[in-house]
C-alpha cells in the first residue's frame, strides 16, 4: 500500500517536479489532481519556452539549474526514452532605440558579472547576419543558444512518472486536517488522505486556498494569451524565440508553424477553471511582431480562419515576478510552491529542488530567495503597477 510522506495538491507541471524532486529526497508523494489528467490548466497554456536571460542574480542561477537538467534529462530522471521535445534555438531581444542598446550593454554586463558569460551582444547588422529577417530598424540585440523551448505537457508527464508518485485524478481538495498546529493531511471529495506534509501547488487557486488557512499571497491573476499560427512556408524555422524588447511582443517557431504573444492590458481575474480567449487577439499578436521581423506582415495578409487557434490561461503574478517556494508561517507541515509569473515551465526543476531542500532541511528559510520574508519590507501596492 503506498502511504505517502507528503501530498501534493495540483497536477500541473509545478506539483509533478514537486513530486519528482522530492522522490529524489527520498519522501514519496502522492498527487491529487481534480482533472482527469495532467498539466490541463495552466500549464496546457503554456508557451513552453525557457531562457537564462534575467537580470537578477537568483532568477539566473533558478532558469540555468532547471536549463541544465532539461538538458541531461535522461540521465537526470533515469529514464532512458525520455524526450520533453528540448528545442534549443536561443532567445533573441531586439530593439530599435537608442535607450534600448544603452539597457542591452548594462543588461549583459550585469548578466555576465553574475556569471551568465554566454550572452551575447550584438549591433543591428550582427543581427542580421545571423537571421535576415529581422527589420533594418533593429539597432541592437542580445541572444543566447542555450535558452530554447519544450513539451511542457511531455516534461509535466515525465516528471510524475520518474518520481514514482502515486496520481490520483478527479479529487478537488475541501479542507485540510490539523492537530493544533500540525498538519495531519486533507478531506476531499473521495475522503480522506493523510500525511504530515502537504505542498499547495494549485497554480491559480493557490492563494484562494491559502487564504482560508490565514496566509494571504501576494498573488494578482492575470489572463495571458498565445495564437498558434499552423504550417507556413514563410516562417523561418530556424529562428530563436524572438522578442521585441521595446514593446515585449514575442513569437518562436512551432513545427512548422509559430506561436506569438503581447501582453496586452488585462484587469486582474479570479481564478477560472476555463478561461476565455479572445478571438481578436492573434490580429492583434500579428501586428505587434510585425515591427521587427516584417515578414509576418505578408504572412498575415494570405491567412485563412483555420490557419489559427488561441489559447489562453492565467498568470499568477507575484510583486517581484518571483516564484513564492515556503512553508506557511503557523502551520507546520504545509508549504506553499506557487506565483512564478509566467515562468514555471522554465523555473519548475530549479523551484522543485529548492521546495524539497526546504523540507528535508538541506536549506534554510532564511537562505532562500523565493521565501515570503521578501514581501515584509515591500509595498505591496506595487502590484498594480507591474509592467507585465
């Protein structure tokens, strides 16, 4: 019979390497997922790209950890078929501003002081060099090779099965049981599960369940939206994930298609079991790519209704747009693996490890970076003023 040391609520791509990295520890879990598979929220959602490209020291060291493993995946895992799909065509940020070269030069020379010495910064023509189709206007840009993009739906599944969890579908936690101050384990809708270690991973509802145990989460929900363009001779497949860092429009190759995104004003949301997409918006994706690489501008006038879908799903946003990895502050027992703002594919071996060092004592609260101490001192307000 498997009595699990821990229970994880959510099976998304952060509850299952939650999962695997603590069978890693030695603690076996158990995954309770109310849908009837897998990674089908958030994560299903997901543009699945990753990048080491961040500006702070902790956010480059979580995305070249969990990097490096997507690249050993097999050895890392010890499963010798595994394929998550690693696509590794680098991440490429354009800008056509003078005051966008002047943040690329200071942006690279941080990165590089912090150890991320394979970024590279380039003049407009460089970047032309490299890849043709991007807009004369292109002044600068910094590319690295090793950010790319996955399966995030394959690593979600390959995650669960390496840890040897035990996965129990259509099961929505009701309430959490308690001793005093000691966790025991959870009610659900097919009863109860017990053990002394519980991880709330439930993405977008993670912070509605939290409040009902007295620990509020700095966390806004917001909708983000992809259009999937399907197969087209004129996209360049060999292309990075390119961004247009003036404006934050983004796109990458998908087969032999692509994927586009811009961030467009959204109000903050409850979370949704299904969110909506707008069907207006892959006009509006195509447009804002079209600055940069020009030829989506032809792309766009020979397509067909079909040529397109939409996809939708929800950003937990922290102020500092940092996941939150802690224990609740007056439950012993029950941590909290939540708010990674859009990056938890690429952050989910990295977090997932810092999570089970917590809780196997390896790590200290106070040596963690994405601990709830950072939000003490932080006005909170800030929240309504994210650039996302």
């Amino acid at each position: 019979m498997h009595t699990p040391d821990i229970l994880i609520i959510g099976g998304g791509i952060v509850g299952a390497a939650s999962a695997f990295f603590c069978s890693r520890a030695g603690l076996k879990a158990t995954i309770l997922e109310k849908r009837e598979a897998l990674g089908l929220l958030t994560t299903s959602a997901s543009l699945a790209a990753f990048r080491a490209q961040f500006a702070e020291p902790e956010n480059i060291a979580m995305m070249r950890e969990s990097i490096a493993f997507f690249e050993n995946i097999r050895a890392e895992t010890g499963v010798p078929d595994a394929d998550i799909g690693l696509t590794q065509q680098g991440y490429l940020f354009c800008t056509t501003t003078e005051a966008g070269a002047a943040n690329a030069r200071k942006r690279v020379a941080l990165q590089q002081s912090y150890g991320l010495t394979d970024v590279e910064l380039w003049d407009g023509d460089e970047t032309r060099r490299h890849f043709p189709f991007i807009s004369p206007d292109v002044i600068a840009a910094t590319f690295r090779a090793r950010d790319g993009w996955l399966s995030p739906n394959d690593l979600t599944n390959l995650y669960a099965r390496a840890s040897g969890a035990q996965i129990i579908y259509e099961t929505f936690v009701t309430d959490l049981i308690c001793q005093g101050a000691q966790l025991l384990g959870v009610k659900t809708n097919r009863g109860e599960y017990h053990a002394p270690i519980v991880i709330l991973a439930a993405g977008p509802f993670t912070r509605q369940f939290a409040l009902r145990y007295g620990l509020d989460l700095p966390i806004t929900l917001i909708r983000r939206q992809h259009a999937a363009i399907k197969e087209n001779a004129r996209i360049p497949h060999h292309a990075p994930m390119t961004i247009d860092a003036d404006t934050g429009a983004h796109w990458r190759p998908e087969g032999r298609g692509a994927i586009l995104a811009v961030n467009t004003d959204e109000p903050p949301s409850e979370p949704l079991e299904h969110v909506q997409p707008d069907w207006e918006f892959p006009a509006l994706a195509l447009d804002a790519v079209t600055r940069i690489t020009p030829f989506w501008d032809e792309v766009a006038q020979n397509l067909r209704k079909g040529d397109i879908d939409v996809r939708a799903g929800q950003y937990d946003m922290t102020p500092d747009a940092k996941p939150i990895i802690d224990a609740h502050p007056e439950i012993r027992g029950l941590y909290v693996h939540c708010g990674y703002s859009g990056h938890g594919v690429m952050g989910s071996a990295a977090g997932s490890r810092i999570l089970s060092d917590l809780i196997t004592g390896k790590q200290s609260r106070t040596e963690n970076p994405f601990g709830l101490a950072r939000f003490e001192n932080m006005d909170l307000r800030a929240l309504e003023k994210l650039v996302l």
